[in-house]
C-alpha cells in the first residue's frame, strides 16, 4: 500500500487522540485540496499491506492508542491493500475513520471494493450525521440504548467521511469534514454518540514537523476571499 507518512498523536481528524496514515494517490485533483502533494501515486511509498500492519499494530500495543484515522490521497484507491491492512489492525483498534473522495454509493456499486471494508448489509441502515449548521447546544445527544441494543459491527470501516472536496461549499463550520457535500457516516452504531459530539466542535489545526517537513494537520478553513455558496 503507498503511504506517504503515517503520525502520531494526531487530535484533529476525530474524536480523542489518534494514529493518522495519509496514503498517497489521488485521481480526482480536487480544487482547494490541502493535500496537493499526494495526488501523485509514488510508487517508492509502497509497502506491503501486511508490513503497513505491523508498524500500526506496534504503534497501538506502544502508545495504548485504539483511534485511527485513514486519509490522503484517497485511500479507497487503493481498496483491496486498505481491506488488508484493516483486518490486520482491526483487534487493536476500535474506532478507525476514513475519508474518500467516492460516496459511500459508488463505493457500494464498485465490484473493485471488497464487501468486508462497509457494513455487510448494503440495506443496512448507517447513521448519517447532520452538517454542522443543523446542530445546536440544545440538541438532543443520540441515545446510547440504540448503540447498546444493536448487533456487533462486523465492517472494518467504522465512519466514513465520503465525497470529493468542494471548495465553494467550506462552510468553515464542521471540524470533520471539508465542504457541505461530504458525509460524516457512521456505520458503527457503537460511535454514533461520540461522533454526534464530534460533529458540533470548531474545527483546529495541529502543527507538527514530520520527516523535516512542516505538517499543518486538520480540516482547514476556505482560502482567504473566497465565500461559501
């Protein structure tokens, strides 16, 4: 699998204190992107899915982080080493995030994309979270029973946060996704609460140095002079 680099702790693309892996290859090229630099595919970052998975496995047994966030480039690229990985690491982590340029319906409709990476019922119902306009301090959190009564998620993509970016919809508001089109969906009933809460944050920036480069981590704001439709 290309990865470009992989951090931790990383506190800004979801909820708590988390492993980021950011893979490198992207088709779509989307305007605005705050990721340029990954478009290209770097065929020298590819790994093996089962090399990939041990390096995370021993960061989660080093650190005793269960969080991770998958991101790029568009990691969906490259599905089936994304599906390998994900069974690997998925004992050590209970909480693992990915973001696409594809919604979750191409995703379904591609034969290319393994069945075990989305819930295994493409009927079954996934909690789309609503954007950050619709929340408010006096909205009601989701219950817990609804999460507690549920059947084991047996998916390895817990929340999905789909489609492409679009520049003219950064609203600015919601700290987990980039522009209103995209999707925060949460196909665990286990994450639905905590990404409900998620969802009604500000959005923050971490700075970090990685391999002698200065990383600026996190959902930006629209570029300067540019106004939301």
């Amino acid at each position: 699998m290309r990865i470009d680099r992989l951090y931790h702790p990383v506190t800004t693309l979801g909820p708590g204190a988390r492993v980021a892996v950011w893979a490198s290859g992207c088709s779509k090229h989307c305007p605005g992107c705050a990721n340029p630099e990954l478009w290209g595919p770097r065929p020298e970052a590819d790994l093996p899915p089962a090399r990939v998975a041990a390096i995370l496995n021993e960061l989660a047994a080093r650190t005793g982080c269960h969080r991770i966030t998958f991101t790029g480039g568009d990691p969906l690229e490259q599905a089936a080493e994304l599906a390998q990985v994900l069974a690997a690491i998925r004992p050590a982590f209970d909480d693992i995030l990915v973001y696409t340029g594809f919604t979750i319906e191409e995703l379904r409709r591609d034969p290319r994309i393994p069945r075990t990476l989305l819930a295994e019922d493409p009927a079954a119902p996934a909690a789309v979270l609503p954007t950050a306009a619709a929340l408010s301090p006096a909205s009601t959190p989701l219950p817990a029973s609804a999460a507690e009564q549920a059947p084991a998620y047996r998916g390895l993509i817990d929340v999905l946060i789909d489609g492409p970016y679009v520049a003219t919809l950064n609203d600015g508001a919601c700290g987990l996704r980039g522009s209103t089109n995209q999707r925060v969906i949460v196909l665990n009933p286990a994450l639905e609460t905590l990404y409900h809460e998620e969802e009604r944050k500000p959005r923050r920036v971490q700075n970090a140095v990685f391999d002698g480069r200065a990383l600026s981590i996190g959902i930006h704001g629209r570029p300067s002079g540019e106004e939301p439709l």
